[in-house]
C-alpha cells in the first residue's frame, strides 16, 4: 500500500468461502505488479499438477503508481497456462487497478472451485460469493450489464467476466474487464471456468491520500505534459496500433494466410487510417490514462425486414487485424470488426482464434481434416464459414473443433502439419515477421510474447545484424519490462516513464531510496522468479521446435536459418542460467 511498510494480499478460497487478509513486508522490495504477482504465484503454484487444477492459484496484482500518475493503468494477472502448460502472465487495463486501489487490496489471490456457477462481489470491508447460475452462457459483453444491475452501493466499480468458450475451458479463453479491456492471452477464461468463477465485480471508495503534495504535483505535471504535449504518445491517440497495418505489410512483416506471405495485397483497405476514416465513432481512456488509445468502430447489423437495423460497436488494434484480417486473407474492414465482436461475444483470445483457423484452413486445403472435422469448408477469406468456426470452437462442437480450442500446437500434433502451425512454444505467434528479433524474442521470452522483449522493434531499429547485440538487447529488454510491470506502467508509455522519470515519480511519494540501480536488481529479481517458475514447470527452451514455415517465407530481414535461431536460442539460454546462478 502507498506509503506503508508492507504489500496487502487478498486471499480467497472459493473450495470454503472463506477470505482472509494478509500483510506482506517482504514484497514491499518488488514495487507491485508482476514482481509481487511473481512471489505470490511461485509461493501457491502447484507446478506438476495441471493447469485447470481446481487448487491452482490465480494472482492479480497492481503497482506502487497506479492511479496516482498517468497512463499506470495495469493489472497483471499470473497463473498456470492451461495453453502452454506453464507460466501464465497477462495484463488488462480497464478500471481494474484503480478500483482494487480503491478497495485496499495491492494483490488478489484466489484458489478453489465453487460447487455452483458463482461471481466474486468484492469491497473493502466483505467479499461475497453469489449465484451466478442464471448467467449460465451469457456472453462477455452482456453479463457486465446484469451484474451492473444486481450490484448495489457507491464508489467505483470494475468487472471482469467469462464468455462461453470460458465456461466450457476452451484453452486461450479470455476475460474480459470493463468492456474494452482484456486479460486475453495464455487461457484464463478457462482458468476462470475450471473454479466456476463467472465473473468478479470490484468496488472501491477509498480515497488515496498524498503526503506530498507540492512535489506530488510537480511529477504529475511532468509526466501528464510527455503524455499528452510531446510525440511521444501521438500515435496511440490519432489511430492507435493499427497505424502499423500498412507500413508493416509494405516492409513485408505482416503475416498472412497463415504466414504464406508477409504482406496483403490491398494493406490501405484495412489499414489504420481506412478504419478511422470509415468505422472509427469514439475513442476510449482505461481509468487515469489521458491518452484515449482504445478505438471503437462501429457497423450496422440488419435484424428484420424493412430496413430495421442496430448498430454494433467493437474495439479494433493492430493484434486484432492481423490476426482476424490479413492472417486469414480477409481485406474488409467490417468483416474484421463482425469477427471481432464474434471473438468478444464468446470470450475468446483473437490472436490464438486467427492463427488456430488459418493453420485450420490451410490443413483443410491439404486434405489433412475434412469437411466431416470443420462441418464447414473453411477457406480464406470466407468470413461467413469463419463466423460459424468461431461459434463451433468456443461451444467444442466435435472433437475437431474440442483439440482446436486447445490451440494449434495441440491441433497440428494430433492431424499433422507442424511445419505450418505458428505457434511458439505453445502460444501463437504475434502479428510481427521482422527478423530473428521477433522469433527469437516470441521463443525466449517468459510469456513467449512478442510484449516480453520487443524482439520485431529490435530488429527494425538494428541498422546490421549482429548476434550478440540482439541477444543482450532481448535480455536486457526482458529486464526492463519486468521492472516496468512491477510499476504496472502501460507499456505504451514505457518511453515517457525512462528512468529519470520513474525515479522523479517515486521520489515525490517518498521512495527516496529508490536508485537506477536499483531498478534493474529489482528486474533481476523478477526474472529469475519467472525463470524458477518455468523450470519448475519443466519447460527447456532447447526443446522448443520453431515450425518450419518461419525458415520458408521471407521476413522484413529476409530470409531466417534455422541454424542461426538455433544458435541464438542457446546463447539467450546460457545468459538464464548465469543469471540463475547469481543466487
């Protein structure tokens, strides 16, 4: 808690119903966020045991800055990936951090199984677990409303909830918070359905009190002034991360058609500025962000005869159209924006929907499942079968479309083609063919995410390739997002919070004896935790097989070698292993 000497944890038991509250002063040195995510999850994770163990923990975790400075809008969530089998890291925005500030509560920890669909009700003084039986299969976007409506008393409020997929543990089930915002990747929606969580309403009332307040100000003006009156977050502002749709596909890093090419033909259709001319209707803000960075398109949906029509509004990124997009060989944007809310409505992970039916699509194509398996020709392109698809795998239709929801790793292992299944170690890949930058950041990083490192931005910034540069510029990347989550700074504005900054901001709360140096040990420390876990879970970076796909079309760097990835690979494994062998 801001200014006091410990960490407050929120233990709840959804086996008894029982809470407790827990002072920690040991976690008071990780800041927040992840770093304390991190240590609570290695504390209650049962590594050999699987991930929709009912006993398996799920941690939430806000930082030291969160609502008090700009654009600290994170909360990170930590569990067991029922996807890849090991560690879980996502992160929402939304009004999630604020309202658990608002409500006392620094980190959640939440264990069990309930013996009945429930949802969470949490406040400062009571936690109440309440039947959620008649939300049985009602939809991400709708079960915010009627839990609007059922929750009573003042403050602020934030929900999070399953859709469907979630309910029925499809394995990259997302959950979604305030509407907008999502704990997506890395499966837990089904975690979530495994405790037959619903959803968890929080409220809070508090107020967060400034010592400070003279100088308090001084650093809040500064950083308000980089995130608003410099470039520095212009972009996420005008057209968000879809400015990068059409520069990406003409430097040739846009994946499509399941990764056959790395550019569309036609990008300026559903690029960045054709959504905003077209479909763009507002702009949205997570709690305590002055930029406005989620961008809501609008299409028109006819529901009976006579003209009679309602208006659909959906959130759109980058991630979203690649993934539901060019990935799929689809270049109009309300086709996109008709997946998206498909995706939305069920409580699926986009990314790993896209990628599972363009592996899906080019299998079918191959003979290698039948119209028996996907009970609809699945082909580029085709939004409509697409639509139905989505539909299938979130209700687990047949047993096809039950090991596709379990993601395209399981998927190509039990019919085949590997070689074309984009995923890494699990996770689907990201929107980037940049380079060894990008594949090798996706394979090493902790969450196998393209957010771990930044790999695709360090390949378009390196002017010559060079081995060891990459490798100390992923490791040391890695580091530094992990002391960035610890703070559960956006990492959109990890350029306006450098290390100046951030020492400005904790100083004027009284962290006085925080250092620069300091920073980087408290990274450290995270990473290891992170790395710890990982083993624990059994997971060897040398193990992972990279499909082949990613050595067969050419990337913005030109054409990758297995060999060379190989190498890299080991050399970012043996800087792990001396970082471990510091303790």
């Amino acid at each position: 808690m801001l200014y006091e000497n410990y960490i407050r944890v929120l233990h709840i038991d959804m086996n008894n119903n029982k809470v407790r509250i827990e002072l920690r002063e040991d976690l008071k040195q990780y800041l927040g966020g992840v770093g304390i995510a991190t240590k609570l999850l290695e504390e209650n994770l049962h590594p050999e045991a699987d991930a929709l163990d009912a006993d398996q923990p799920v941690i939430f975790a806000c930082g030291v800055l969160t609502s008090i400075f700009p654009v600290v809008t994170k909360t990170v969530a930590m569990f067991k990936s029922p996807l890849t089998g090991e560690m879980g890291e996502s992160y929402a925005g939304g009004r999630m951090a604020l309202t658990m500030q608002m409500a006392g509560y620094d980190a959640i920890v939440i264990k069990g199984k309930s013996d009945r669909m429930t949802y969470l009700s949490i406040n400062a003084n009571d936690v109440s677990f309440k039947d959620a039986r008649a939300f049985k299969g009602v939809s991400s976007t709708h079960i915010g409303r009627l839990i609007r409506e059922r929750e009573e008393g003042a403050g602020k409020r934030s929900i999070l909830r399953i859709g469907p997929a979630g309910e029925r543990m499809v394995k990259y089930a997302s959950v979604c918070v305030d509407t907008y915002r999502h704990f997506g990747r890395l499966g837990l929606g089904a975690v979530f359905g495994s405790k037959n969580l619903k959803a968890i309403s929080i409220t809070g009332e508090k107020s967060i009190p400034i010592k400070y307040p003279a100088e308090y100000l001084k650093a809040y003006k500064v950083l308000y002034d980089k995130s608003t009156e410099t470039e520095l977050m212009i972009k996420y502002h005008d057209l968000g991360t879809s400015v990068n749709v059409e520069p990406l596909s003409i430097a040739g890093a846009l994946p499509t058609l399941n990764l056959q090419k790395a550019s569309i033909e036609n990008a300026h259709e559903i690029s960045g500025e054709s959504f905003a001319e077209n479909h763009l209707i507002r702009k949205v803000a997570c709690t305590g962000c002055p930029v406005g960075c989620i961008h809501v398109g609008q299409y028109r949906v006819e529901f009976d005869r006579g003209y009679e029509y309602e208006s659909v509004s959906v959130g759109y990124d980058y991630e979203l159209i690649f993934a539901l997009g060019s990935f799929l060989g689809i270049d109009k944007p309300i086709e996109i924006l008709r997946l998206i809310e498909m995706v939305e409505e069920e409580g699926i992970d986009a990314i790993s929907a896209g990628i599972s039916l363009g592996w899906a699509t080019e299998a079918y194509a191959k003979n290698l499942i039948s119209d028996a398996d996907t009970i609809v020709p699945l082909q580029f392109g085709n939004v409509e079968n697409y639509l139905k698809a989505l539909e299938y795998i979130s209700e687990r239709e047949n047993e096809f479309y039950r090991i596709l929801g379990e993601g395209v790793h399981q998927a190509s292992h039990t019919y085949g083609g590997e070689e074309f299944a984009m995923s890494i170690a699990g996770n689907e890949m990201a929107g980037y063919h940049t380079g060894y930058g990008s594949l090798i950041g996706m394979t090493v990083g902790a969450r196998h995410s393209h957010l771990c490192n930044g790999g695709y931005s360090i390949d378009q910034s390196m002017k010559e390739f060079d081995k060891v540069k990459l490798v100390d510029a992923l490791f040391k990347e890695e580091i530094e997002r992990c002391m960035l989550n610890s703070l559960a700074i956006c990492l959109f504005a990890r350029k306006v919070y450098d290390r100046q900054t951030i020492l400005m901001a904790l100083s004027s709360i009284g962290m006085k004896d925080i250092t620069d140096q300091s920073l980087t040990e408290v990274g450290r420390e995270i990473y290891k935790g992170k790395l710890r876990i990982k083993k624990a879970m059994g997971f060897d970076v040398k193990e992972v097989k990279l499909p082949e796909r990613f050595f067969r079309t050419v990337s913005m760097t030109g054409m990758l070698d297995r060999a060379v990835a190989d190498e890299l690979i080991a050399m970012y494994d043996q800087k792990c292993e001396e970082l471990l062998r510091e303790e």
